[in-house]
C-alpha cells in the first residue's frame, strides 16, 4: 500500500466516522491528568524479589555534558537513540531487595525536599515506595554507592531527621575516609566540590551515627557483594546481587546515561571526578557483562532500568529486559 492509498482509505473511515457521530451520544471532554501512574517494577533474582522505584527525572543541557565530545556529537548520539535533543532527561532508580528476611535499598534518591522545591519532579522515592506497598520505616538496611546528591539526599526528610528510622546505614569506606577529611575538604575547589563536602557532612551529621564503612571486594550484606568501581567519585562502588545461582549487577553511575556512555564508553561525563579511570571502570565492568551474559541496573537508565549487554564496532548496547506484567 502506498502512502497516498493509506491516507485516502484514512480520509474515507473519517468521513464515515463523522456520519456516525452524529447519531452518536456527546460526552463531557475528560481532564488532562498530566502525570504517570506510580512508578515501581518487581522482578526476581533466585530467592530475593528486587523493587524498582522511580524517583522522578531532571532534565540537563546538553551543552558541556560530555567533557570530550563537542554538543553536535552528542546531540547525533541522541537523535541516533531517538531522544530529544533540546535537553538531556535523566531517570534516578534507586532498588529494594526483599530477601526474605530484610529489606535492603541501595541509594536512596533526592529526598523530602526536593520533591518539595521540584512540585514533585524529584524526590519521588517515599510516594512511589509506599505505593508499591512498603514505607520507608520498613527498610532494615541502606547502602549507599557513593555520596553524590541523588545517592544520598533521601536518607534525610525535609525534617533534618533520618528518613529510614529503623535501618542501619552503610556506606562505602573509600567515600567515607574521602569527604569526611577535613584537609581534603579545605584543598577542595570552589563551586560543586565544595558543596558535596558540605552537603555530606549535612547529611550524615544528621544521622546521629548511625552509619557503617564498608570495603569493596567484601559482602556487605546476605547476596549483596561490594564492587570498587572508582571514578566518577573517589570510592564509587557497585554490587553484585546473587542468590539461587542468578545475579544482577546493580552498576550506580558507571555508565550514567546509557545512550551516552555505553555507545560511547570513550566518552567523559563533566562531572567525573577522574574520568580517565571511570573509562576504564566502565569497559572493565562492561566487558565482564557481556562475558558473563549478566543483567546490569542501572541508576540513571530508562525506567525500570534492567537491561542485557551487547558489544558494537564502537562499544556497547544496552537491550532493556521486556516489562513482565507477572514476577
């Protein structure tokens, strides 16, 4: 059928459409909701069932994004993957592991007060968390993969008091040693360093504690193994999540945006703390998943997040897991 054949046939069901709607009952125009439903997904490694949930998305210019790459090249990577180009959406998704015995988030959002200064962009976690069934009381343990903004901010309610009241938190040892040194803190530069040693030392102070280092190469908790992935901060780490022989590489921000950083693994996000070793954080890690056939979730991929890996002429792709109505 021709293009021509196909509008012509369109125009003659209109017609006959309109002929209809005169003996048909007019009905009162429905509201414009302008929202999603709420925004969670289940799936099951062995044993544990994993909850995504959404904490809402930020959109960035795509103007200085990638370090090394000028806006033109980014942009063609954009349209390439069918993504607007006037600005850069990106996702957060922190997880819940149900293990059976205790629930585990890994990373935690924005927080309280950024759904609040957003009118609900961000911050979403609490609102998408309790419509997936669970409160944030009901959490036993979050671990945190490193203390950039959208990793830790949720761990405090727009209170100042701790969001998780009834869990311990861990967090990595290399982050730790790093923004709670206070001669690091006084060498640091002007601008957004300055204000993520700030921000850490806001939000763990108010957490009275409660809080336990972890080292990378160890298990941090019952199938959640620690992974140092340094780079895009000092002691970035990922895990590994395993139980009845499945696992899930749960990444945090190795590759960032996928449709950036894993077509182009070369590529340097501006906000990368050493970006030459992220690069090779990110084709270690991404080699391993297309060796080992392992699932990646990712952080800032597109919701629900979960996805396969497979290697191109010029690096990688990501083949998002179909969404599964059932667990």
């Amino acid at each position: 059928m021709t293009r021509r054949e196909l509008l012509s046939g369109s125009a003659a069901m209109m017609t006959a459409g309109a002929v209809l709607s005169h003996h048909t009952a007019v009905r009162a125009a429905a509201p414009i909701v302008g929202k999603q439903a709420p925004g969670f997904y289940r799936y099951k490694v062995g044993d544990f069932e994993v909850s995504v949930i959404t904490d809402g998305a930020l959109t960035f210019p795509v103007e200085n994004f990638v370090s090394n790459a000028t806006t033109e090249q980014v942009k063609a990577a954009l349209a390439a993957a069918y993504r607007g180009t006037d600005g850069l959406s990106v996702p957060f998704s922190p997880v819940v592991v149900n293990t059976g015995s205790k629930l585990i988030l890994i990373d935690t959002g924005l927080g309280d007060a950024a759904f609040e200064r957003s009118k609900g962009t961000i911050g979403q976690f609490a609102t998408n968390l309790k419509a997936a069934g669970l409160e944030r009381s009901d959490i036993d343990a979050v671990v945190i993969s490193h203390f950039h903004i959208d990793h830790v901010d949720g761990l405090v309610g727009a209170d100042g008091k701790p969001a998780f009241p009834n869990a311990q938190i861990f967090v990595p040892a290399a982050e730790w040693k790093y923004w709670m040194d206070d001669g690091e803190m006084s060498r640091a530069p002007k601008g957004r360093i300055e204000g993520l040693f700030r921000n850490s030392r806001r939000i763990f102070g108010a957490l009275g504690g409660n809080v336990t280092p972890y080292d990378a190469g160890k298990e941090v908790l019952l199938g959640l193994t620690a992974v140092a992935t340094s780079g895009h901060s000092v002691g970035h780490t990922s895990f590994v999540l395993s139980s009845g022989g499945r696992s899930v590489f749960i990444q945090g921000d190795v590759a960032h945006v996928p449709v950036l950083f894993v077509a182009n693994p070369g590529w340097h996000a501006a906000i990368d703390r050493d970006p030459v070793m992220a690069e090779a954080t990110r084709r270690t890690v991404y080699d391993m998943l297309v060796a080992e056939k392992m699932l990646v979730q990712g952080f800032h991929c597109p919701f629900p997040a979960l996805a396969h890996v497979e290697r191109t002429a010029s690096g990688y792709r990501e083949v998002l897991v179909p969404r599964n109505s059932n667990i």
